[in-house]
C-alpha cells in the first residue's frame, strides 16, 4: 500500500461493461446456481534492482449454495503459490509467500458450513473457518459463529462466537483463543448501533499477549446520506475514534468525509491488532482527516477534489512509517473522450507536502473498450512515498508507467495483461502479469 491511502489511477480496475453482458462471465439468466464461484491463475514476473523473479499464482473460490437463502450451504476460498525460480538469499522480492520452506504451497482462507434457521431464535449458524467482519477488530478463525433473529421493538439481534484464530504465517496456534459476543438494535428511523466484545489471545516467540477490545458503532441514514461512527477501547483504555460521512448531497454532489484518530501507541499486541509490530515496531498517535467532493457534469465530464491531512500528537514522534504530510488532489474523467463514445480519458492532479518537502504531480491514463469485451488502459500514477514493510523501507517519489488489458472469451473465461514500470529515487522496477479467470 502507499503511505496515504492515495487514489488509484481513476479507473483502475473497473468492471468493464459487457456487450450484451457477455463479457463479464456473468452466469446466464435462468441456469441453476447451486455451484457458484471462480478460479483465477496468474503468471507474474518482476525484475529491478539487479534480480529477477517469477512467480505462478492461483486462487479458488467457491460457494454451494447460497447462504442468505439455502437452508445449509458451503464456501471455500484459497490461494496457491509456486516460486518457479527458487530461494535466494539476496531476492528484493521476497515476500510473505516465500516464507514457507516449500517453492510449491496453499493455504485455506475461508472454509466453513453454514445453516440458516436451525434452531430457535437463531438465525444462522457458521462452523469452520470464516472471516469475522462485523467486529470493530477483524478476525480470522476456525470455530463456530452462531447469529440470532431480530426481535422485540428495537429490533435487537445478539450474536457469539469463538474458536482458534488463524495466523497464516505463524508455525502453531498453540495457545492461541479468540472469542467475543455482540449486539445490535435498530431503535429509530434509518439508525443502527451495535456493540462488540472481543478477546484475543496470541502465543508468539515465546510471548503471552492477550488483548481485549470493546468498541461501540453507529450508523444513521437520511435519504442518500450516511453518517457512521466507532469508538473503541483496549484493555478499559480508549483506542481509536473514527467519524465518517458518505453520499449524495443537494445539487448531484458526493461526498466522503473521514476523521480518524489514534489515541494510544501500539505496541506489541496481538496479531490482529499489529501484524506488523516485528517490523514496523511502535505506531504512534495521530490524526487524520480527509475529505472528498465529487460531481457529474453531464454525460462527459466527472470532477472530483479533496484533500487529506495527518498530524502526529508528538511532533518528535514521526518516523519512516508514520509522518505528518498533507495532500489536495482533483481529478477529472471524460467519458466519450474526442467524440470516441468507447474512449475514456482521466487525469489526476495532487500537492504533497510532507517533512518540509512540496511535492506537484500530474496523473491519468486513457481507457478503450470495444464491441467484443476487449479493455485497454494507458497510463501513469504517483506517490510520494510508498512503504514496504516487508523490507522495513519505504520508496520515494515512486513514479509508474502501465498498460492493462483484459478480454472476455467465450463468456466465463476472462484473460488479462498487465504491464507496469516503476521508478523511485533508487532504482527501477518493472512487472508483468498474465492471468486468467474462470466464472464457474
């Protein structure tokens, strides 16, 4: 990730409209979708800083049944990676797939049953290994997560949970617990608040830590905008805040307001608190805002600006993974671009300002599609500065050149190319990826 959170090039990775919905290996109207899911393979290459690599990827995932309406269904979701050119020493790209002792493995990210309605009051039921989203803090685990009906006139719903969290890059779960509860109600018009308990136990090199998280939600709704809201705690101790808004506003505007705030230094915690912890080491309080407007102009032009800063609690605290900088960007697309109804330009604009150093940058690319499901995508990002955890470093002034395609073949078989280069202060870097995804 870059350091910001900057935009990606405007269109970058959109679903391409299909000619007659072909292209985007959409299922047929009227077949049975019992078995649903994709595969997707790629070939990646990469070389720079005097190396090579070359790298073979695939990912499965697979659903039988539908959960939100099939009485018991099925998910399964995994990757496999193959290192087609061995282990060095000296690689700049290792990565946390080549941390395993094995050039060829797989891992499990999400397998588990789930039931709809089994028993009274409850709602559903999810046994195996399964994501938990609704929390403030997201968990990996292998276990049972069971979810209630709604009821009483707040409409209330209860949900618990627990099991074995999954590390995928730690070499035993020993010791290891992770389980909470939470509740939910809707009391007014367009409002939700939900509150969680989480309690997180992690064995690692020899160290105890066992964290426990207690944070509290809001949303509220008018018409086509929303407000949310999370507060959380760690250890009795408050943790973080963040306050956004998102939508439509009078005169076809859009907006996206968010401010976050850290309010305490984390250390050493468990690892879904600071994966990175070994690395990156203490991450310090700050403040954050960042705001974006948005507007249609017609059918050809779309224009959007904002603006986002970050401010340590500490000056002194800044560091190579955490600084203050500000940033103000506008962006401009042009759909039927030179009368070409299939042509797509854009361009991107920012100001940085970070570490006494202001920084201007132009952005943007050109997209054609064609009758066929054919994509094509020309262009050119920036970032300031882009982190590297993995090799405890960051890139600066980070400038990349890509072409992109991707084509539908005969309708569930999509093909895809890409090609990036990428120079910073030190060194040159370039990519190539081919790929293929099967719609099941």
């Amino acid at each position: 990730p870059n350091a910001t959170g900057t935009p990606e090039p405007m269109l970058r990775d959109r679903p391409t409209p299909a000619a007659g919905g072909a292209a985007t290996g959409a299922r047929p109207t009227g077949e049975p979708d019992l078995l649903r899911g994709t595969f997707a393979t790629s070939y990646r290459f990469r070389h720079g800083a005097g190396a090579s690599d070359h790298n073979l990827t695939a990912r499965l995932n697979l659903d039988i049944g539908r959960e939100e309406r099939e009485p018991f269904s099925f998910h399964f979701a995994g990757p496999g990676f193959a290192n087609l050119d061995g282990r060095r020493d000296d690689d700049p790209f290792r990565g946390l797939e080549q941390s395993f002792r094995d050039d060829i493995h797989g891992r499990i990210y999400r397998a588990y049953f789930a039931a709809r309605a089994p028993l009274p009051y409850v709602a559903r039921l999810r046994l195996g290994r399964q994501d938990l989203d609704a929390a403030p803090v997201p968990v990996t685990f292998d276990g049972l997560c069971a979810d209630s009906d709604e009821f009483g006139a707040a409409k209330v719903s209860v949900s618990a949970w627990g099991g074995i969290p999954v590390h995928h890059f730690e070499p035993s779960s020993r010791g290891d617990s992770a389980y909470g509860v939470g509740a939910g109600m809707r009391p007014w018009q367009g409002g939700r608040l939900r509150f969680d308990w989480q309690s997180l136990r992690d064995d690692f090199l020899a160290i105890e830590r066992h964290d426990e998280v207690l944070g509290l939600r809001a949303w509220q709704s008018f018409d086509a905008l929303q407000l949310t809201a999370l507060h959380t705690w760690l250890n009795g101790r408050p943790r973080e805040v963040q306050v956004g808004a998102h939508g439509e506003l009078p005169f076809e505007l859009f907006v996206d307001v968010d401010y976050r705030e850290l309010l305490r230094t984390q250390r050493s915690q468990v690892n879904e608190l600071d994966p990175f912890y070994v690395i990156a080491a203490e991450y310090r309080p700050y403040r954050q805002l960042q705001l974006s407007l948005s507007r249609d102009f017609g059918k050809h032009l779309t224009l959007s600006s904002g603006g986002q800063v970050r401010r340590l609690s500490e000056a002194s605290d800044e560091g190579t993974f955490n600084r203050d900088f500000e940033r103000c960007w506008a962006d401009a697309s042009f759909p039927g671009l030179f009368g070409v109804d299939r042509l797509t330009g854009f361009v991107n604009g920012s100001l940085w300002h970070t570490s006494g150093e202001a920084t201007r940058a132009v952005a943007g690319g050109l997209q054609y599609r064609t009758d066929d499901g054919l994509r094509l995508e020309l262009g050119s990002g920036y970032d300031l500065f882009r982190y590297d955890v993995l090799a405890d470093r960051e890139r600066v002034h980070v400038r990349t050149f890509y072409l992109r395609a991707d084509y539908a073949l005969a309708g569930r078989v999509r093909l895809d190319a890409t090609y990036e280069l990428e120079r910073n202060d030190d060194d040159e870097f370039h990519l190539l990826r081919l790929g293929m995804t099967w719609t099941l």
